[in-house]
C-alpha cells in the first residue's frame, strides 16, 4: 500500500505548495514528487472533480493557482470500530477481484484514503484471523462490456450482444432492452428484455463476448421493477425458461436449513409433526429445479411436478452408474 500511501501525502503537499509558491507547474511538481506530469494532471483532476479543491490554471503566468488560500483538504477522522468496518468492506471487495468492479471499489478507498487523518493501509489481512470470507471466484467480465452495460442502463439504450449461451458453440447477435444488473453467488447477470418481447430474460455477463450500444432508445415497463426483484433479488435467476411450481418434502435433519432462509418471496411451507417440512416454490427453469433439488440429496423428495421427479431418479440412476 506504499503507492496509495504516497498518493495521498502528495496531494496534501501539492495543496500546501499551492498556497506557498508563485510558480507552480506539472513538470515542476512532477520532478518534486518523481512522478511523470500526466501522474500531476491526474492529482490535479481529482483534488479539483472529487474534494472540490478551487485549482485553476493562470494562463497569462502558466502556473497553477489555489484561488482561495484558506481552502484545505479537510481530514476524516474513524473511530476503531468505523475502521473496522472499513477494512471488512475491503475484503468483500476482493471476492470482486477479475471483475470491472474491483477496480472502482479499490479507487474509492484509495480516494478516501486521502483525506483521512493518517493515511491508513486497508489490508484486509489486519482482521484475517477475525473475519474471513468464502465467496468463491466469480467468472471473469470484460471491462469494456461492463461499461457498455451500465451505460445502456443509466441511459436506457438498446444493447447489441454477442453471447455465446450455454451448450453453444458459437456466439450469436442479440439486441436487448438493459433492465436491471445482479450479482448472484458471486457471479453478474444481466436482467434484459429482447426487442419486441414482453418477458426479460438473464444473460451471464461472463458469456458476453462483445457489447455495444445503439442509437435506439426505449422506455422501461412498469412491470420491469417486479421483474427484477422476483428474477434477482429472489434465490433464483430465470434462464429464459418459464417458472415451475416445485413442491419438494424434506426430512426432520435438513428442515432447519430450509427454514432459515427465504428462497424466493411465493414460497409456502407446510410443516410436519416429525418435524420435517414441505415446501412449494417457483423455480425459474428445469435446470435450476433440478439442480437445487439434487443438491440436497436423500434429505429431499419430490413430490411435483411428476415429469422433475422422474428427472432426478433418472440423474441419480445415472451418477450412480458412473461412480
């Protein structure tokens, strides 16, 4: 963390020799600090976009001024506990890491960095015997798709998609409408509405080769909020199949996991007096279905719909035949 370290000193130095010197330039600047002039630039920019800092450029005397001399770079102070916090959101931060957004959220704390009273190192290895965190790798997003998804988002553009799906072996051209962005167990998926279509389907942004946004604008659906909440926000995510009503019977030793947790918003739950439990959920797909229910192994018995019952005695027929 030396770099962010020296970051954050050097723009408290610039700031004071701002109010000290007649003539200040990149290039000199750049010299004092060993840095290359676009490395100044960039300071410059963001004490002035992000702290607000009152630098301008006095062309008549080609040097940079601090228009107000009582102007300073006001420190954050944290409390231990606040600190604490901090250092846990940077190790979520990491379980980002190979994705666009690692990035963004390695530069904000780096940014906050510099106005805190003491530069601080934000390793989350100060708490690792603490906290830990499990999240898995999550799939690798390209960064320019990631950019050119947010913008169709944020500006409510058509997007052109190459997406090669599962089982494919080639990517094909997709145009749709950008609805909402989810994270689910670590990886991105894209909530979009194909033109002309009324339902939205999900795309695995790991999936999308390439992305580009056209010059056609749409308006959003009332309907795409509840959309998104059911899709994404709920333990499933639709693959652009239909919901399954899946009612699944599970024995007294794994009821307590399914209790605990809320799989999707229309669950109903029926219990037992042994203690068991029945529960009836939509499922956005078969493969979904399916693969929740074998995960749960001997401890759940489907009990509908007929055709996912079979489905799985054939799968465990099969893994049986193969172990």
């Amino acid at each position: 963390m030396s770099g962010t370290r020296s970051q954050s000193a050097r723009w408290k130095s610039i700031i004071s020799i701002l109010k000290q010197r007649d003539k200040v330039t990149a290039d000199s600047l750049a010299t004092e600090f060993e840095v290359s002039a676009r490395t100044i630039h960039r300071d410059l920019d963001v004490l002035r976009d992000d702290f607000h800092a009152p630098i301008e450029f006095d062309s008549s005397r080609r040097t940079f001024v601090l228009t107000e001399d009582e102007w300073q770079l006001r420190p954050v102070q944290l409390t231990e506990s606040e600190l604490f916090h901090l250092v846990v959101a940077a190790g979520m931060a990491g379980q980002f890491h190979g994705t666009p957004i690692a990035k963004g959220l390695g530069d904000l704390f780096h940014k906050l960095e510099g106005v805190l009273e003491e530069p601080i190192d934000l390793d989350p290895a100060l708490i690792a015997d603490k906290v830990s965190f499990h999240g898995g790798h999550p799939r690798a997003i390209s960064s320019s798709v990631w950019r050119t998804l947010v913008g169709g988002l944020r500006n409510h553009q058509v997007v052109r998609l190459h997406y090669q799906a599962a089982g494919h072996h080639k990517p094909a051209m997709r145009e749709v409408e950008p609805v909402h962005l989810a994270c689910r167990m670590g990886d991105w998926y894209l909530l979009a509405r194909p033109e002309g279509a009324k339902e939205t389907r999900t795309y695995a942004l790991s999936r999308v080769k390439s992305a580009e946004t056209l010059r056609k604008h749409f308006h959003p659906q009332p309907s795409d909020s509840n959309q998104a909440a059911r899709k994404t926000f709920a333990r499933f995510v639709a693959h652009g199949g239909k919901s399954i009503n899946v009612k699944v019977r599970f024995t007294p030793e794994s009821s307590e996991w399914i209790r605990e947790r809320e799989w999707h918003p229309q669950q109903e739950i029926s219990e037992h007096r042994d203690g068991g439990l029945t529960i009836t959920l939509p499922i956005d797909g078969d493969k979904e279905a399916l693969s929740w229910v074998l995960r749960w192994g001997a401890q759940a018995k489907v009990l509908a719909p007929k055709w996912l019952k079979e489905r799985v005695r054939d799968e465990v027929k099969a893994m049986a035949r193969h172990s």
